[in-house]
C-alpha cells in the first residue's frame, strides 16, 4: 500500500479514506454501532476521515458526525495520527439540504466545527457547495481569512467545476477537490476535474464512489462487476474501489460506511491490482 498525498499538505494518507455522513443522517444506526465502524476503518490502516456539520438530521443536530468521529477517535485504543477534514456552507432546515456561502456563515460555522470537534485548528477545511446566491469568491475568500487567522490548516473545495477551481486558485492555495465521482457518475472525468486536480496537485476525493446511498445496488448487480470481482475473490464494490484507485495517482475515494464490515471491506479494496484489459473493460462497459 502506497499513500497519497493530501495536494501539497505534506499529509499522506491511507489510499482510501472513510465517508462519516451515513452514520449521521436518517436511518443512522445507535452510536454504539457507529463507533465499532469507526474502530474498524482505523484498524484496517484507514488515517483520513471526512465529516461535515450537515452530517445530522436538522439543524437542530448541526455537528453530530464531528462530535461522533472525534469520540471514536478518542476512545481508539492505538496512538497513530488520523486526518480528519470537515465542510461548511450548508444547512438542514427541518431536514432539508440547503446552501449558505455567506462569509458570515461560514466563519460561524468553522468556529461551530471546531468546538464540536475540539480543535484548535482544522486540518482540511472545506467548502460543501457553490451558493449561487453568494459570490464564489466571497466564500472562498472566507476560508482564506479563517487560515490566515490559523483556524484551519488547508482550504478544500466541494462540488466544483475546473473554472470554479481556478477562481478559487487566485484566493487561497486549495489542497482538494471533493465531487461525486463512481463508475456510473463520471462528470469528474469527463469536464477535466479530475486531470486538472492531477496537473495542480490537488487531491480529488471521490465521494460516493461505490454509487452512493441511491445506487450502491447497481454495482453490486452489475454482471461484468461481478465477474471480474470472482475473478479476484473480492467484491464488486471493491472492484468499484480499485477502479477509481487506478484511474488517477490523486484520487483518494472516501466511501460511506455504518457498519464495521464494510469499512474493512473498502479498506481491502487498495490490495486489488487492476489489469489494464480489466481497467478498459470497465471503461466501455459503465459508459
């Protein structure tokens, strides 16, 4: 296992990293569970964890993924550091998923971040969504001034285009690029986001990599999937998994989990050597 690194941070990671929003949102499970798949992404070599405040029910529960990812942290048993990056500029009100890029929202919000998560300074902190009723160079502008102030380490951004980047580029050095990006949702690579984030050296998380909540059962139903999956004893979500790990020296996919299983399972999927038939098979086939 090779690590990737975080842009230019310094920060090198676990290939794959562990997405905490299912624990969090409706349907969750108890936090006794979440806590176990927590243990489980570290003790499978998982060191980056991504959260957000949004992460909740309402905005009643702002924080909740922050405030459960640090507690399973804490309660780890080893002493091997663990990147965590968070996100601001949404709100769930009454459940909903709405944007806020104001300025005013988001340095609240970072400081919100990190009582909840008990930092001093935040490693990767990211902007969740474009607002379009707030210039983008106002939000970005805002997170320039909550680094330069030492609340947060490192600036990343979150479902962008290549343009929207470089405008950001102009304001502050940006570490990573967050979009959707899996087998059957590839606008990362066929708008240049992810080349661009190569050419840059910007790491590009890739969330819902194995389809996301909606989808994950089309990979598993997936007949070519699954027969390159026999092939090496694995499963066609970590087939999805080596994939996209094969697809770019940046990419870092940030799968969910809310059960201790499938965080070990993604974990395993780094070990997986892709042929280049297998690789272009792939390509053809999800087109």
């Amino acid at each position: 296992m090779i690590p990737r690194e975080l842009g230019k941070s310094g920060i090198w990671v676990y290939p794959i990293g562990l997405g905490g929003m299912p624990m969090s949102i409706q349907g969750r499970q108890g936090p006794g569970q979440s806590i176990r798949t927590i243990f489980a992404a570290l003790d499978a070599g998982i060191n980056f964890i991504d959260t957000a405040d949004v992460y909740c029910l309402d905005n009643s529960d702002i924080g909740h993924n922050e405030r459960l990812i640090v507690q399973g942290i804490r309660e780890w048993q080893e002493s091997r550091p663990v990147t965590v990056a968070t996100k601001g500029g949404m709100e769930r009100p009454n459940g909903a998923w709405t944007t806020n890029g104001s300025p005013e929202h988001l340095k609240a919000a970072c400081e919100a971040s990190l009582k909840a998560l008990d930092m001093d300074c935040i490693t990767l902190y990211q902007f969740h969504a474009p607002d379009d009723e707030v210039p983008f160079s106002d939000s970005v502008g805002a997170l320039r001034d909550l680094r330069q102030e030492g609340k947060i380490l490192h600036v990343g951004l979150s479902n962008v285009s290549v343009s929207e980047i470089r405008e950001a580029q102009k304001i502050v050095e940006i570490a990573s690029v967050q979009n959707e990006c899996n087998l059957y949702v590839r606008e990362a690579f066929d708008e240049g986001v992810v080349s661009y984030c190569e050419e840059q050296g910007i790491a590009f998380l890739a969330y819902s990599p194995v389809g996301g909540h909606r989808k994950h059962r089309r990979v598993l139903e997936d007949r070519l999937l699954r027969e390159i999956a026999q092939k090496h004893d694995v499963t066609p979500y970590q087939i999805a998994l080596a994939w996209l790990l094969a697809k770019s020296p940046v990419m870092i996919p940030i799968p969910g989990a809310s059960r201790p299983e499938n965080a070990r399972s993604s974990a395993e999927a780094v070990s997986i050597q892709l042929s280049a038939e297998e690789i272009a098979q792939i390509d053809a086939h999800t087109k």
